[in-house]
C-alpha cells in the first residue's frame, strides 16, 4: 500500500526540533531518545550491546519490502563496518547523516561503498547497478567509453564522494542515450513514437507525472523521435523547477497569469540556457494536455515530476472518498459541502472568540453620537472605551453578547466559506485557473448568502454590547431581545447588512487568494504564518472601505434612546448622519473594525486551511491552494512516529534514489513483503 510520506510543517513534538525558516532542514534527535528506539528493534546481542540486523533496520524499523538481497544493500548504508550488523554508534551516525544538507548523495554513495573505505570502485558499481530493475530492463553497457572517463580507460580507478556525485548525476543520462542507441538499430537518429514511449517509461520513469505519462505518444504526433527531441524532453523534465522560476520572473512573480510561448522563451533567454526546442516541447506537453496556447503556474506544477520530500501540516485523517472526480455524485458533493460547512463552523468560531473584545469596542464607538442633542461624548478614543468598559463592568464585560455571537458566527462564517468555495469551484477551469471577474462573484454571493445568519446575530448582539452604557439599567439578555424584535424586526437593516457584506466579501477573497499566492515559496506552498498574514493582509481593505455601511447598519439596528435620532430605513439613516455628524461620522469606529475584521478573518481563514489540510477528505473536488508541495509516493502502511530526527528523511531518500537518479532496487510483493515485516 503506497501512502504519502511527509516532513510536517508544524512538528508534532516527537523527540526532534525543526528550523521553521526552513521546513526542510531536520536537527538531530537525542541520544537517549535514539538509543531507546535503537534497542527497541535490535534482535542481536554483541558482547552485551544489542545490534540491529539488515532485517531489523530495513523490514522492521524502516518497514518497507526489499527482498532479501536488496534488504542486504540498503542495511549496507548505515553498516559502515560491513560486518552485516548495525551498532548504535552506526545507527546515530546514519542519523546524523541524514540531516545533512547533501544527504540524498551521501545516502547513494553509501549504498554502492561496499566496503566502507569512503570510495567506490568500478567493481563496487556494477555489482550493485546490476541487481537494480533499470539494468533488467535496459541493460547498460558498463565498460564503455563514458565508463573510461570517470574509472579509468583499466577501470581500476577508484571515485570518491563528490566525483561520485557528479557521477551518478551523468550516469543516468548515459542510460537514456544507451537506451535511444539500442532501439535506433539503424542507425538513423530517429526512433518510432512507440519506441520513445517504451524508453522513458522504463528509464526515466521517475520523471513522469501520469499526465506526462498518458501523453508520451499524442505529444509526437505519432512521429519519429530524433536524438535532438528526446534529449531535449529529458533536459525539459530534468529542469522544471528552473522553468519554473523563468514563468515566474516572466509574470512578475504572478501564479494566475497565463503567458504565451514567445513571453516564455524571451524570459528563458534572460535566465538560463532553457533552449527553443524545450519550450517547444513544454508548449506542445500543455497543449495536449490543456489545448490552450497558454500556460498557468498550475500547468507546470502538473508536469514537473515528484520530487521525494513533501512539506505539508502532518495529517490527523486522510479520507478519499472517490477514487476521481470523475466519479463525484450529487451526494458526494452534499457530503463536501457539509465537510466544509463544519470546519467552517469550528473556524468561525475561533476567530470571533478571538477578536470579541474589539467588536465590542467598535460597536460602541459607532453608535456614539456627537450631535447637537447628546452634550459629552461617553468615550475620547477606542483605547478609553475599552479600559471604561473593563473598569465598570469588569473584563469579562468586553465579552458582553459572545454567546449568541458564537451561536451565529459559526453558520455565519461556515456558509460563507462554504459559498464562496462552492462557487469557485464551479467557475475553476480544468486547469485550475479562476479568472478575477470569477473570484469577485464568489466572493459576493459569499457575502450575499450569510446575511440570513448575519442579520439577526448582528441585531441581538449589538444590543447586548451597548446595554452595558446605561448605568444600572435593567439586564438584557439575548432571549428578551429576540422576543422583543420577532421574526422580521431580526432582519432590520438587512439591506444595510446587505451593502456591507456584499462589497466585503467581494474584496476580501479574491484579495486573500492573490496574497496568500504571493506569500507562497517557489513550490506553491503556504506556512501556516503567511496564511495568517494573507488572511490579515486580505481584511484591511475589505473591513476599512465598507464602514459607511456597517455604521449605518449598526444605527438602524440599536434602540435609540431618548434625544437621539431615529432612522427609518439605509437612506434616511445615510441623510441624517450626513446632515448631523458630517461626512467623518461614516466613517467612526474604522480603526477598530480593521483592529477587529483583520486578524478574525486571519485567524478564521488559517484555522478553516489547516484544518481541512489535518483533517483531509478528498471528494475529488478543489482543495485549497497552497496546501502541499511535490509528492513523494514510498511504500509504508503508516508513518512511524520512532521515526525521529533525521530518519524522518530516511524513507523519503531512500525514495529519492529512486525517484532522482532512477535507481530502484527489487521489492517482495506485498504478500510476501508484509509477511517479512510482521516476522
């Protein structure tokens, strides 16, 4: 069973630290903590250490199936003595090793060092390149001139580390110009479409994404391949993440913007030695795939190939509920909606308990009022308001109306969520491109739809924060002012609701989805903190340019008591503000509600990604953005958690082996293999 392998963005606690600059980089765990794993899988006793044997390291400890004779090879990288068992010293220095930065190339020269003298020999090279499934397949000629180079025209030269390196890097690209030789048996410099098909499947395999994959032919044509054409496809998929940074330096760091070939090509130009045939053969990829003359970032991301570490939050769940979108009924996209709508309910809630005490503040610097009528102002600023409102109600008085608020600010902030995910969804292409005209309807009818929870939450919950003004004034609660409004009088100022949510929601989320894109690393990739930052980022526009809105919807919604003016409906309201306060009164309580919208919609919006990243049900539809990087495929059950400090990298190099240099060695089946683990 193949699952995913990742190095969690937010490290769960398991004996070993992680930089947060850098995800990618693993510190060392602790002795002791290493040593108590060491000697729970060690079978052997040596003078009274334990040892671990090739089949406590490999099947046991690092759970994976190699046959026998593979098992043997991959112990061989942490048995640096080569006597057939790992001591602890060799265990904690393989550790070490692996949270070096160059550990996939120290992995791999540890594997073909066989007698452990920091060299490897042509004799050492071919014993272990010939037990590999590359060599069964395209059998390689292993004394020929490219051979003569790096050991010696006797091949009694001996390599070390970083000539291997290099090596091993060239090595495989011999193999692919081995395997075009062998099918071009003429001679000619051309191979038929089915013949190119057969030679990367099975040499460079690891370089195919199953889009790639399923298209090897119709991107031909059905045409010979020339030797300039494969080794230019090969030089393609070899450097995708470098065509990657050329797209973003031609569109300004821009992931949505779709550019043409010549855009591409004068960016390539700028850049790299990126040749005119290889941007040929991307376009040619993309329009096979996509049919359209242009590409995305996106488009890219489902060409470059697997890369063999994956950074992502470490996942509570993971659900597939469909095997492909191909196969979501209406009922899986009910289920979806609902999936969305409880995490949406949880995120909702976070984010208002988190920032009630400055809706508070807000909504009593709005409905302060300054005419003629009123004499002294009962608050200077935001800051005196909220330490009067602590010093004669107590602090718990700035969470005066929570409750209900919470009550509501779950189906709140969970149907707009829902909405606006709902409706991107719909207008996504299949490339996964949304245009901007798109995003700003989302977001709208997101705006739109929770009015029907907004209103009457807003409305009861505004009149339990300004109740605390009237000094010993009777006590309100939530259920006399329900009773009080009824049904209808719940939806006063809903047009009002209306006009704010609207626009708010409109800016909001495309503008979230465009910084959060912006904040992402070269992978696509979000941290949990640039979520929070695009999410707080997103708020200040959004909650400052509909204030006028929500000022007039707070007057028509709080009793007015006795002096103040009364509003009949949103125009009215607008007139007699206008013609009392002047036009600063639309815009009392600005800073507050920035204070208070920006950081909720962070927290809101970076508690409903992670949770939907931890918690993960794959319906086959969208996911969000920004979630995860390259995938990395290795064949474990589970993650171990005594997989710790630097053996968190230790299947994902092994995997990498396979996945960068094309280097894979037998496995049992599964039957068999599962059996060797649990023996």
């Amino acid at each position: 069973m193949a699952t995913t392998i990742t190095t969690s963005a937010s490290n769960e606690k398991r004996g070993e630290e992680k930089d947060d600059k850098n995800p990618m980089h693993i510190k060392r765990a602790s002795t002791e903590k290493l040593r108590e794993i060491f000697g729970k899988y060690a079978t052997q006793q040596i003078n009274g250490e334990p040892h671990m044997t090739s089949a406590d390291f490999v099947r046991s400890f690092l759970g994976q199936s190699y046959n026998e004779e593979s098992t043997k090879l991959i112990a061989g990288i942490a048995d640096t003595s080569k006597d057939g068992l790992i001591s602890f010293a060799e265990f904690q220095a393989f550790e070490g090793l692996l949270c070096t930065p160059d550990a996939l190339y120290k992995t791999a020269f540890q594997l073909f060092d066989r007698n452990g003298n920091g060299s490897v020999t042509y004799s050492e090279f071919v014993d272990v390149f010939k037990k590999t499934d590359l060599h069964a397949k395209i059998p390689s000629k292993l004394d020929g001139p490219f051979i003569q180079l790096y050991f010696g025209k006797d091949r009694q030269r001996a390599i070390n580390y970083v000539e291997f390196s290099q090596f091993l890097h060239d090595f495989h690209e011999e193999c692919a110009m081995e395997a075009f030789r062998l099918k071009d048996t003429s001679g000619s410099g051309f191979i038929s479409a089915l013949d190119f098909q057969d030679v990367m499947v099975n040499v460079k395999k690891h370089l195919l994404t199953s889009e790639v994959r399923d298209n090897l032919i119709a991107v031909t044509e059905g045409h010979r391949v020339s030797f300039p054409y494969f080794m230019a496809f090969n030089s393609l998929l070899n450097n995708m993440e470098l065509i990657k940074r050329i797209y973003l330096n031609a569109t300004g760091g821009n992931r949505l913007e779709p550019i043409t070939k010549d855009e591409l090509l004068h960016s390539a130009q700028t850049m790299s030695q990126i040749t005119p045939l290889e941007i040929d053969i991307l376009y040619q990829l993309t329009g096979v795939i996509h049919q359209t003359g242009r590409i995305v970032y996106n488009d890219l991301s489902n060409i470059a190939p697997e890369h063999y570490i994956k950074n992502i939050t470490h996942r509570l769940a993971e659900i597939k509920a469909v095997e492909s979108p191909a196969d979501r009924s209406f009922m899986i996209q009910m289920l979806e909606s609902t999936y969305r709508f409880t995490l949406g309910s949880v995120a909702g809630a976070v984010g208002a308990t988190a920032v009630y005490p400055i809706d508070l503040v807000k909504t009593r610097m709005q409905n302060q009022r300054t005419g003629s009528f009123i004499g002294e102002v009962a608050y200077r600023n935001s800051w005196d308001c909220c330490k009067k409102v602590i010093r004669h109600e107590g602090f718990l008085g700035l969470y005066r109306g929570l409750v209900p608020q919470l009550m509501g600010v779950a189906p709140e902030k969970a149907i707009k969520l829902t909405v606006n995910d709902l409706v991107r969804d719909k207008l996504t292409d299949k490339q996964g491109n949304i245009p901007t005209w798109a995003e700003v309807l989302a977001g709208a009818c997101a705006g739109g739809s929770q009015v029907i929870f907004t209103n009457p939450l807003e409305i009861v919950k505004i009149r339990l924060q300004v109740a605390g003004e009237i000094a010993g004034g009777a006590k309100v609660r939530a259920l006399s002012v329900v009773r009080e409004l009824g049904l209808f009088g719940l939806y006063k100022g809903a047009r009002a609701c209306l006009l704010r949510d609207v626009p708010f929601s409109a800016i909001y989320f495309p503008m979230y989805a465009h910084t959060k894109a912006a904040f992402a690393d070269e992978e696509g990739y979000n941290h949990p903190l640039t979520l929070l930052a695009a999410g707080a980022i997103a708020g200040i526009p959004a909650a400052s340019l509909v204030t006028p809105a929500d000022v007039i919807k707070t007057r028509l919604q709080v009793v007015a008591r006795t002096g103040q003016t009364t509003y009949s409906g949103v125009m009215d309201a607008a007139r007699k503000i206008m013609a009392e306060e002047g036009p600063r009164a639309f815009w009392k309580g600005t800073v507050a509600r920035v204070f208070r919208s920006s950081p909720q919609f962070g927290v809101t919006l970076v508690t409903y990604e992670l949770l939907q990243r931890m918690l993960y049900v794959d319906f086959g539809g969208s996911r969000p953005a920004g979630s995860d990087v390259a995938k990395a495929k290795v064949d474990m059950t589970r993650v171990n958690p005594d997989h710790i400090g630097g053996y968190q990298a230790a299947m994902p190099m092994l995997n990498g082996i396979e996945t960068k240099f094309g280097l894979s060695l037998p496995r049992f089946s599964s039957a068999v293999g599962l059996k060797g683990q649990a023996s």
